[in-house]
C-alpha cells in the first residue's frame, strides 16, 4: 500500500518500504515513519553563538543533537556525511525523555536546552516535537537549525515549543533553490511563520559564482527587512566541501562587502567564517 509524506513539499509518495528524497522517511505498513526517530549521530554542548544565534541567551551553551538525513540535496554541504546517509549510518539510541535528562544533568555547566541541529533536524519532525514537548516541561529551552523546508501545518504546530531558531536563507533567487532541491517561497513562508512565534536568526552561506552578488543581496536584505529589520542575518563564508571540493573558497572582501549590503536594511548583520 502507498502512502504519501506531507512533512514537506517533496511530497514523496512512498511504495511499501519506500524511503523518501531526505532518507529519514519511510512507507511501514502503509503509514509514514521517522526512520531516525531517536537515532543521534552526534550530541555535543556547544556555545550558542556556533548555531550561530548571536542575539539569543549570548554566552550560553546548549546540548545539541543531530541525526541522519536532510530534504536538499546541496552540493556544498558542511555536514554531508550525516545529512547525506541514510538509515544504515551509525547511531546512539536516545528517547526523548533519555536526551531531555541529558540536558538537565548539564544544567550545572550552563547548559539551557537542547538544539536540534547538524543534520535537517524537520525530516525528524515526531523526535524533536516530542522532545520540544519535555524540554518546556522541564523549564528549558529549544533551539533549531534548519532549512526551512516544511510546510505550513506542521510548522505552526511545532512553532509554540521553539524558543530560538536559526533557518538557512541560502540565497534569493528560485533558480538556486530549484538546484538545491528546494523551494525559495516555502523557506521565506518559514522565516515569516516563526518570525511571529520566536526569536529568529538568518544564515546565508555565500558561494562564489552562485549567489554572491550585490544585487542579490540586496533583494534578500531588503525582504528579510520587510519581515522584520531586527532579524540578525548571519553572512557566512563557503570552504569547499563535499561535491563542490573543487571551488575556492569566497573571498573574505566579499563577505565584508555583502554584509554591508545587508547593512543599509538590517540592524544586526554578523560574518561568519571569515
């Protein structure tokens, strides 16, 4: 029996056994099923800023946790080797409630939550809502990197048990995201959806030849500003990595020189990776 994921606008119709575009979801009986559910592969106590979230609780560390599996298809993936995989990769077994006692045995070293990160956190979604769910409960908070690539109804209903969330504006043209395997609307419904909800943070990763212009910049800038010019935007340099080993890596100079585009409409604007 078929079955059909509507966590996102993939919207993968999966034969039985099937596993979906992000590798993370999986037709069981004619239901939809997180194959990732409780699987980490990797779990660290970071600094807040290393999300990056720069205006969010500065200076404090929080309990991150990552799995397997990822709805983009970017050639120049950091994390590549858990986003990329599948449900054969190696992981720790922790239930919701195992990971939200984690976090509160670090309490002690400053930790306030729990972000869900490192891979696309949302093709997840069952994992991190539950543990969102406990992590309120026990009087911490939730954190969340993600693409943005989710539609609309689960999204609002994820977005009462988020605290901070950074989501990845990987560029502003439809051509790119088309090259990315995503959609630029569904992101920017994403970023206005969660700008009405919680503390929101944007990262733009500026690879050269692909999304580095002024004017491009501008536009991005110009709408993120429309949503709210308090947004922070996050300009990030590209190393090269996975299938864009190849490249070069952007110019520092570029970086700085966009950043200050994004200045002339946004009150807080970071370079990262420089």
């Amino acid at each position: 029996m078929s079955a059909q994921c509507e966590l996102c606008f993939h919207h993968c119709v999966l034969g039985e056994c099937q596993t979906g575009v992000c590798r993370a979801r999986a037709n069981r009986g004619g239901h939809i099923v997180p194959l990732n559910y409780g699987r980490l592969t990797a779990l660290a106590l970071d600094p807040i800023e290393k999300k990056p979230l720069r205006r969010f609780y500065p200076g404090s560390v929080v309990l991150s946790a990552g799995s397997f599996g990822c709805n983009l298809r970017c050639p120049f993936c950091q994390n590549a080797e858990i986003a990329a995989a599948g449900a054969d990769i190696p992981t720790l077994s922790r239930s919701p409630e195992a990971l939200v006692q984690d976090a509160l045995l670090l309490r002690d070293q400053g930790n306030i939550g729990i972000a869900y990160t490192y891979n696309e956190p949302l093709v997840g979604y069952e994992y991190v809502r539950d543990c969102a769910v406990l992590v309120h409960e026990a009087g911490m908070v939730n954190v969340l990197v993600t693409n943005g690539t989710i539609e609309a109804e689960p999204w609002t209903a994820l977005l009462p048990y988020l605290d901070g969330v950074n989501i990845d504006l990987k560029g502003f043209t439809s051509d790119w995201y088309r090259r990315l395997g995503g959609d630029l609307e569904v992101v920017k419904r994403s970023i206005t959806l969660a700008a009405q909800h919680c503390h929101v943070e944007i990262t733009t990763l500026i690879v050269p030849g692909e999304n580095d212009s002024a004017e491009e910049m501008e536009t991005l800038s110009d709408w993120l500003s429309s949503v709210c010019p308090d947004i922070p935007l996050h300009v990030s340099r590209f190393f090269p990595r996975h299938r864009m080993a190849g490249r070069l890596p952007t110019p520092v100079g570029t970086v700085y020189r966009l950043a200050d585009v994004a200045r002339t409409h946004l009150r807080y604007v970071y370079t990262g990776n420089c």
